[in-house]
C-alpha cells in the first residue's frame, strides 16, 4: 500500500495533485467508514485524472513493475537522392567485418594483375554505381514534390525507435534517461496511457538531431520496477563481489580409523 501511493505521489499524479485530492478524501470521509473504492472514486473526482488503470494494477491484481527496454533501433530518413543513398549503402558495407577468406586473400596475385586486358565494364563499377537513369528519375521525383514534401524529405533528424516490453504485467509511465554524444541530458516522461492498445509491447519513436549514447529506464527509481537489469541501453554489465572460500575435504576410511586410534 504504501509503494503503490509513493508511486501515485511521485510518479503518476504529481504532489500537488495528489496532495488536494487526499485532502478532499479527508474531508469528505472523516469519521465515516470509507472502503478502498470511496478513496479511489474521491481521488479521481478532486483530482480529474483518469487512474482505474492503476487501481486495477496494484489493488485488483498480483502483477508486478518489470518493464524492459528491449531494443533501441536507430533510423535516417532515405533521401532518394541516389548519390547519397549509394555512398550510405557503400559505407555501410565498409563497416561490416571482413570475412576470413577476404583477409587471407589480401596481397594474392590475381590473373588481372598480369593480363589487364581482361579487366571488364563490372572492375570499374560496383553494385553502388549511379547510372544516369537513376539521376534523371531522382530529378522528376524532386519536381513533382510540394515545398513541404521536400523540407520532410531532406530532413537530417535521427530516428530511435525504442522497443519496451511489459514482463511483470503491470503498466507504469516510461521514465527516460537520455545521455547524448555531445555531452547533454535530457528526461522524457511518457504517460501510461501508451500501454493503452497494447500491454504487452510498445514502441516509442524518439526524433532528434543529436545522437543518443545511453538510455536508463526509470533513472530515479520511481516506478518500483522490480529488475533493473534490463533498463539499460546499451546492456549495463553487472558487478558482483564473490567470496574465496577453502575447499573443504572428507577424510576417508583410513583416515578416520587412525583419527580413532590415536583418540583411544
């Protein structure tokens, strides 16, 4: 009882709305005889918020908090411009790691190096090559576009799309932590209501034009979550101390017949 309403205090209501509405329940049930539904039906009343939600969660269930940040997938807007998107493919390719065989072919003669002539159309070209057509459809594309399809197209904003799910059952406001590369902070609070079409999973877009390096779930400890090790992005490593004990040894039969012995 008393998490759920340090929880409906500090996180959900706020504490000056919480505040008046447990003023108003004082007031109205003083000296009476009020059940759980009258404090829920007076806090909603005085405090206009919409809470079955969470009544429902922490009084009317065994449901626990355990949110997990699941995923965080990083998008850019495809420009359509040929020229940008091939040089994007192609570094994109440069960054994946190099096979074995790749590696171990590096520095080996190839017929090529001795018969140039066999070089064809396809040694000059790869498969991120813009040809002229797709120049030229690119420019059609750009003339049939309003102002504003234009300015959206080009936009240069990052897009994260942070995957959550709900593995304790019970839904709770999302509290972010943002560390940024270029140093900055920010905190996001998004309502509970974002669990509304679906309680199990939920994805929440994020549009910046900085780029994230870290996210924590629920930062302040907050929500009750009951497994913090999954509200990091990326993973948080998990430091534990562990204890050197002696090994301990049974004495055989020998053992215990000269111990006797030596006892008589």
């Amino acid at each position: 009882m008393a998490a759920a309403l340090t929880v409906l205090r500090e996180t959900v209501m706020g504490r000056e709305a919480f505040d008046t509405a447990f003023k108003e329940y004082v007031s109205r049930w003083a000296f009476k005889r009020p059940q759980p539904a009258d404090f829920f039906r007076t806090v909603e009343d005085a405090s206009g918020i919409d809470l079955d939600w969470f009544w429902r969660g922490w009084f009317y269930s065994t449901d626990h908090v355990d949110i997990s940040l699941d995923q965080v997938t990083r998008a850019t807007i495809d420009t359509k411009n040929p020229d940008v998107e091939a040089a994007w493919k192609r570094d994109q390719k440069a960054a994946l790691p190099r096979s074995i065989t790749a590696q171990r072919n590096d520095g080996m003669e190839r017929r090529t190096d001795r018969e140039p002539n066999l070089l064809d159309f396809y040694n000059e070209h790869d498969e991120f090559t813009v040809a002229p057509k797709d120049r030229k459809g690119y420019e059609k594309l750009m003339a049939d576009m309003e102002p504003w399809e234009k300015e959206l197209q080009n936009l240069g904003s990052n897009l994260y799309f942070l995957d959550f799910s709900n593995k304790g059952g019970l839904v709770m406001p999302l509290i972010l932590g943002i560390d940024y590369e270029d140093g900055s902070y920010e905190e996001k609070r998004i309502p509970a209501q974002i669990w509304q079409r679906n309680q199990s999973r939920v994805t929440k877009l994020i549009v910046t034009d900085k780029e994230i390096k870290k996210i924590v779930l629920d930062p302040h400890l907050e929500t009750a979550d009951a497994d913090m090790s999954n509200n990091y992005w990326p993973g948080k490593v998990d430091d534990v101390r562990i204890e050197l004990q002696r090994r301990k040894t049974t004495p055989n039969l020998m053992q215990k017949m000269n111990d006797d012995d030596k006892q008589d």
